[in-house]
C-alpha cells in the first residue's frame, strides 16, 4: 500500500508532495503507538500473571492477543483492555504491573490472596470501578486514587491497610460508593463532602473523633467497630471533658458520655468531693421511693376514673344511637333515601348494604390522584376497601355507570378488578378486595435505611412481567376504542399474597379533568402530553417503559411537587448509557446477586425502546410481554387474555404513595 502511494507521490507538485507526506507519517505514527499501546497492555498483563497465578488457574491466557476474547476476565475495545475481572482465583503477589492498563475502566480483584502496597493510580485516569476487598493489602490508602476523576466505585474493604483516610477523595466528585470496612485504619474521619456518594462503609476500623456532619447521614452499620467514633448516628461526642496537665499525654480528651454524673460540675473543680454517712444516703433513698409510689398511685387514680367515665359514655351514646356512623372517614350521611343511590355489585350478587360499608370501621390509607382510599372491615369480619372520588369531570349517572360497567368487564390476573361502585350526585364511591402485600413503590423505595430487605432481582422481573401482562391485556381488551389506561405508575402497581403484580386505577382517568391528570403525572409523562395533553396507549407505552427504569435503578421519577425528590429517568439513564458505562444504571441492591448482568442489559434495552420519544417507535405492550418473557425463557401463561378470573386484590394499598 506505501509503496503505490510513494508511486504517486512521485507525480505530484511539491507543496502537495509535503501534505501527503505529512498525513502518512502522521497515520504511520498512529498505527505505530496504538500497536505499541496494545503490546504494552499485553506485556503488563503477562508479567501480572506470572508472578500472581502461581495455581496456574488463568490457562486461558495463551498467545499474544488478550483482545482475542479467549482471555479470562479481560474484555477490550478498540484493541485496549478495557474490563479486568479476576474474581475467587486465588491469585497472590502485588498488583503494581496492573498500573500500566492505562485504557482500564473496571478492575475487580475481589476475593483473592493479593498482598502488598497499592500502587500508584494515576496512569489510570479513565477507571470507573476499582475493586479490591477481601485481599492482603497493607500500608496505607495512596493519594494517587484522588487523581481518578471519573471513579464511581472504590472497594477497599477487609483488607489489612493502615493510616489515615487521605481527605484527597473530596477530588473523586464522581464517587457513588466508598467501602473501607475491615482494615485497620487510624486517625479521624475527613469531612467528605461527596455529594453522589450512595454506599458508604467504614466500619470494623480504628477511627476517632467526631464523624462529621458530611457523612451522619449514613446508617450507623457504617461507623460501627470504631470504638473511638462517635457523634451522629452513634453516641453524642462528649466536648465538656476539662484538659488536666497532670493527665498522661496519650488519653484522647473526645470520648463518649456515658452519664451526667461524669461531667465535673464547676464548685467540683474548686472543692473535694463531698462524702456523705450511711445514714443520709439511706434517708435520701427512702424518700426517692416514696415519692414515686406517691405519684405512680396519682396517675393510677386518675387515669382510672377517666376511663370508667369514657367508657360510660360511649356504651351510653351506642344505647341511643344503634345505627352510629363509624366509617367515619368518609363521613358520608346515612340518610342516603334522598339521593336515590345505592350499592351496586358488578357479578350481580349483593354481598352487603350500603349501611354495612358504613358502618364499617374504617382506616385512611391514603390520598392519590382520583381520590381517598380506605380499609374497611365489616361487621362479619370482612374486609375491602373503599375509593371516594374526587375531582371527576363526570357530567352525570347515565354516564358515570356507563363508564362503571366498562371497567368491570375487564377481568385478568394482572388487573385488579372493580367489585361494586356507589353514585349519588355528592358521593362517588368505589369498592375493591382488600390487599395488605403493598405496591411496588413502597417495596422500591420505602425504608431504604437499616433493616430494609431488598427487593431481589428474580421478583423485579415477575412485578414487571405481570405489570406488563395487565396493561397489554387493557389495550387488547380496549383496542375498537383505543382506550388508554391513562395513570401507569409504581403505586399503581399492587402485589396479590402470592406476589403477582396486578395493576389499579384502570379507567379512572377517563373520567377526571385533564388538569389533574397532567399535574399528577410528571415523572411518568410521555413527551408528547405536553403538547396535546391527551393520553393514549403509546403513552401507556412509555409510562411502562418509565416503571421499568425505576425497576433497574431504584431511584423514583421526578414529581409534581418541589419537595418530593426525583430524577428525570430517561435523560439519566440515556446519559449514562453514552458515557459507555451501562452499569453504573442499575439499583445498587441488585449488584449483590451474580450472573444477572445479561438479564438487566436486556430490561435496559426494553425499557429504553419504551420511553422513545416518538410514539410511533414504542413497541406495542403484546410485543413489551414477549420480550420480558424471553429474557426469563418463560412460556406464555395458559391463562392470559382469556382469563376473567380476578385474584383478590385492592386499589387502596396503592394510595399511600400516590403523587
């Protein structure tokens, strides 16, 4: 090829001759140190091997090309190693050559017997991910790590180092975990101010001092085997502690306060201690006791005669009104002859009265954007729940049954199903099955703090396929008349006792005012609303397809209301996604479970193909459920668009989170 080209050459003018020239030897010197760049990545890499796998257990590292895809653990792109994964391999020996991977974006050297120093990191200016727990490394925490601009995960933990934890991390803004737990380090805790940090341990230690108000906002498992910790969320920092000349230069003067008694009052400092005789203390204790006895008998008393009064009262007021409204919630009048309502079941079979449901003892479970909804437990024992309306644009009865008995004859395993509706011209009510299992927000996002059990990835994947199943089912059932659902969200999405994913408030929206409609939809809107502010099955489309990106991330889409927290979904995850760092998406709770990393690329790609900004290149719901379906290899149901079997289940639940 050179050589035709220097031919050429040889027939051209000579300012020609020079800019032809300078081009080859530029893309001569290009080819020149990228070959040059991917046999330093192969020499660093055989040189780490031969003094770490003294087991042999890489066997696949034969030949000189590491970006043949045959290497274990080693992933490339454009010729460079981008991905090192050499996890449970047993490997030993420092990991100084490593350093020469100066493409490297993930190094995960978990589980292994590696030892000695860290090296210094900044040749590798491009990592993301640095992971190196459960190893022998010793000596302390390199400043150099500060100089990784674009890291977002650092795994130290159970290892041996020591000294202090440099305050140079402020420098990785990037940073979304931080774990240094089980090592031995020393010293007092910087102030870290990194504001995207998401996991953060630094337990199992020899840290002192106060922790400071950067870092208190973590759970106290973090800080926990830190003997001489303290402030938020530990033990109060104890700062009244007198400084004594006489004290050995070694006590630490910031320890913990263990009683009131332990602080030197001022006369104290002046004077001895007061010792008081036998005598004195046993009066003291005496009268310490008989005054309690006094008090305790006082409330006892009182209390007592309280409840007799009370309760005399209640049985008097039950004796003279038999009929006593105690769904008081609802606050609806019993005197409902003169609005000509009534109770009406849509299989046809009158369970209960309209007295019955109010009468019920009833509990507000909460407020969402059609209305009110309560647990009401009748007087046999049974339990429903109860929706009032509000804010419907529903002119009148005709219309507003009309709309009823279209929501009822929709019946599937995935939907929850309306069993009865109340209309008077003040009063809309709306009656379901009970269901205590919660909803899919409150199991994504509720007490995310200590003690939360995290929602694994097998049953993610069986909410969003059963989510799935509903909707395509409303679509397909509604198709002549293109009905939307209209209000898909995470607390729209309810858990039946077997925990099957059934989706609430279908058809409600066609009845409510646009206004309500589009203030209480923000994080779930599809782009185009915005302009005609109706709602469609392509909408539909992408609510789901929103739903799914807060089924692989864990973080709640953007609200209506400024104080509730959110992300705009698909402009993070897309934005993400281009940095060519697919990972750094998914909930952290899931990255705990192995061999699932192909599973939740696959969601990524469906959701993403569901939140595209035109509608006409949204997938169809039928097609959203063959898709997940293939992602778990499972078959479709025997009953699905043909079932009108409706489990037990309750819109309430999905009220207490409703936005």
């Amino acid at each position: 090829m050179y050589r035709n080209l220097i031919m050429q050459i040889s027939f051209m003018k000579f300012p020609t001759v020079i800019l032809v020239t300078f081009v080859l030897a530029f893309l001569f010197s290009a080819s020149t140190t990228e070959a040059g760049n991917a046999t330093s990545d192969r020499l660093a890499l055989q040189s780490f091997k031969a003094s770490a796998d003294l087991l042999e257990k890489l066997l696949s590292w034969t030949g000189n090309n590491p970006c043949s895809g045959l290497w274990q653990g080693v992933k490339c792109e454009s010729g460079r190693v981008r991905h090192l994964v050499l996890e449970g391999l047993q490997l030993s020996g420092p990991i100084t050559k490593l350093s020469q991977l100066d493409e490297l974006r993930i190094l995960s050297l978990d589980n292994n017997m590696l030892n000695g120093s860290l090296p210094n990191f900044s040749s590798l200016k491009y990592m993301k991910s640095l992971y190196l727990s459960h190893n022998q490394f010793s000596g302390p925490i390199p400043d150099s790590i500060s100089l990784l601009s674009r890291l977002r995960r650092l795994d130290l933990s159970k290892n041996f180092l020591s000294g202090s934890i440099p305050p140079s991390l402020n420098l990785t803004s990037e940073l979304l975990t931080l774990k240094l737990e089980d090592n031995q380090l020393t010293g007092p805790l910087p102030n870290l101010k990194l504001i995207k940090l998401q996991d953060f341990n630094v337990s199992g230690n020899q840290l002192t001092g106060p922790i400071p108000s950067s870092l208190s906002n973590f759970s106290i498992s973090s800080f926990q085997g830190n003997n001489e910790l303290c402030g938020v969320p530990l033990l109060v920092c104890d700062t009244s502690q007198p400084t004594n000349p006489d004290l050995s230069g070694d006590q630490n003067p910031m320890v913990v306060s263990s009683s009131p008694s332990l602080k030197p009052a001022a006369s104290e400092k002046k004077k001895g201690p007061v010792r008081l005789g036998t005598g004195a203390l046993i009066a003291i204790v005496v009268g310490d006791i008989a005054v309690v006895v006094l008090i305790t008998c006082f409330f006892i008393l009182y209390y007592w005669k309280k409840y007799n009064q009370s309760d005399a009262s209640a049985r008097a007021k039950r004796k003279a009104d038999p009929e006593k409204l105690v769904f008081n919630a609802v606050n609806y009048p019993l005197h409902a002859e003169s609005d000509k309502g009534k109770l009406v079941f849509m299989d046809g079979r009158k369970q209960f009265e309209l007295e019955d449901l109010l009468r019920a003892s009833a509990e507000m479970l909460g407020k969402g954007t059609f209305g009110t909804a309560y647990k009401a437990v009748l007087e046999d024992g049974s339990v429903v729940a109860v929706k009032r309306l509000k804010d419907m644009s529903i002119a009148g009865r005709k219309e507003f049954e009309q709309q009823m008995e279209l929501i009822g004859k929709l019946r599937h395993p995935n939907l929850v199903c309306l069993r009865a509706y109340y209309y008077a011209r003040e009063e809309k009510l709306l009656v379901y099955d009970y269901l205590p299992s919660g909803n899919l927000y409150t199991l994504l996002h509720g007490n995310r703090g200590p003690g939360r059990t995290p929602l694994d990835w097998t049953t993610r994947v069986k909410i969003a396929l059963g989510a799935a199943r509903g909707l395509a089912f409303i679509h397909h059932q509604c198709k002549p008349q293109k009905l939307p659902h209209g209000n898909i969200k995470s607390s729209n999405v309810l858990l039946d006792k077997n925990g099957n994913a059934c989706i609430s408030d279908f058809g409600l929206v066609l009845m409510a005012s646009s206004s309500v409609v589009a203030s209480r939809l923000i994080g779930y809107r599809a782009p185009e609303h915005l302009e005609s502010k109706k709602i469609s099955q392509k909408a539909d489309v992408y609510s789901f397809g929103v739903l799914l990106l807060e089924i692989l991330t864990g973080k709640a889409p953007a609200q209506s209301y400024a104080r509730e927290e959110g992300v705009d979904l698909p402009k993070w995850v897309q934005s993400v996604v281009q940095e060519e760092w697919t990972a750094e998406v998914f909930d952290l709770e899931l990255l705990r479970y192995k061999n699932i990393e192909e599973e939740m690329v696959a969601m990524l790609q469906i959701a993403m193909a569901c939140v595209s900004q035109a509608p006409e290149q949204r997938p169809r719901m039928s097609q959203v459920v063959k898709m997940i379906e293939g992602i778990i290899g499972e078959q479709h149901s025997p009953q699905r668009d043909d079932s009108f079997d409706c489990i037990s289940m309750s819109p309430s639940v999905s009220e207490g989170t409703s936005h």
